[in-house]
C-alpha cells in the first residue's frame, strides 16, 4: 500500500479519529464529501454498510470497483493490497440504506457488496487510488437510526442520537456497538500508513 502523498478521506469526525491514529493524512469530508474533496490523490475511508449476506460487521473491505445505482462502474482499480481485506465492489449510494430489503435489491440489481455515500463522489474527481472502509451494519445488523445522529459535515447531532436511544435503545445499542469494533479493524488494517 504506497500511502505516499494520499489523503484518507474521512466522513465522520470517528472515522478521521482512526486515521489520524494511523498517522495518515486524512481530511474530514463529510457525508457525501458535503465539505468538498482534498487536493491530490484520496483514498475513501470510513465505514460501510453490506449490501448482500456473508459481510459480516467488522469486515475490512478493499474496493476494485464503484457503481452506481444503475449498476454503471464509476471507478475501477486495482486493490490497494490491505493484508486480510476482501476485494468488493462499492456501491455509490444517494442516501444511506437501511432496509434489509432494499439492501438485498440493490446487490442484485447492481452486484455492489456493500454501500457508502463518499465513494461515488470521490470518484467522479478521478483523483480516487483506491477505498479502505470496514463494514459496520449488515442486511441482519441494521443501523437502527443510528445514523440520525450524524450531520452533513460529519460531526455529530448529540440530540438527535438521543431520539433514537430513546426509540429503541436495545437496537441502538448493538448497532453503536456494532461499530466500534469494526472502527477498530479499520485502524488496525491501516497500522504502518504513513504519508
């Protein structure tokens, strides 16, 4: 993996944690990259949900190729070579999925294993070398409104993670728990990354 003069964009303040801990450059996009995209050559980093079964949470993912909704390839390349990564293709999602069907539609409709909201938009620069993300939520692991919680920029909406504690917090729970872990594979996967 030659991180040399590659920036690790991150969607959430998390996730940039992780890579700054890994002592890579990395720069906060947000959701969508609403916060714009870093000069030069990016690796899309972060978390991902799955979109089909046999992707379990903490999954560490390494992308050869994007795909839009349509199925249509925006990006393909080569894997980035993360030891114990599984090669998948990334699905550029418009919002993020959380209905276990909706998730199983979209594998078959596109073949995408898993889906994100930066990788598309990181794509379309032509300056993506490759996509580094661990699966946090599953078709059986949803993220339970979880991700209500985060905002455009990437920080965090502390009374709208509070409304859904309060709607269900066994669910909420577990899927916070479901995270952490696979935060955890990822800054293990990306120990020795420097720029």
């Amino acid at each position: 993996m030659d991180a040399d003069g590659v920036t690790l964009a991150c969607a959430t303040v998390a996730e940039l944690r992780v890579a700054r801990r890994a002592g890579a450059r990395s720069a906060l996009v947000g959701l969508g990259a609403h916060n714009g995209v870093p000069q030069g050559p990016v690796v899309s980093f972060g978390l991902v949900g799955a979109l089909r079964d046999g992707l379990s949470s903490g999954t560490v993912v390494d992308a050869t190729r994007i795909v839009d909704v349509e199925g249509a390839v925006l990006w393909e390349g080569g894997p980035l070579g993360v030891q114990g990564a599984e090669q998948v293709t990334i699905l550029a999602a418009d919002a993020i999925v959380d209905d276990p069907g909706e998730r199983r539609r979209l594998h078959e409709r596109t073949g995408a294993d898993a889906a994100d909201l930066e990788s598309g938009a990181l794509a379309r620069t032509g300056r993506l070398r490759g996509v580094l993300r661990a699966v946090s939520d599953t078709p059986d692991r949803t993220l339970n409104g979880i991700a209500a919680g985060v905002k455009r920029d990437g920080g965090y909406d502390w009374p709208a993670l509070a409304r859904a504690f309060a709607r269900d917090p066994r669910a909420f729970a577990r899927a916070a728990a479901d995270a952490r872990p696979a935060l955890g594979r990822l800054g293990e996967a990306t120990k020795g990354w420097s720029s």
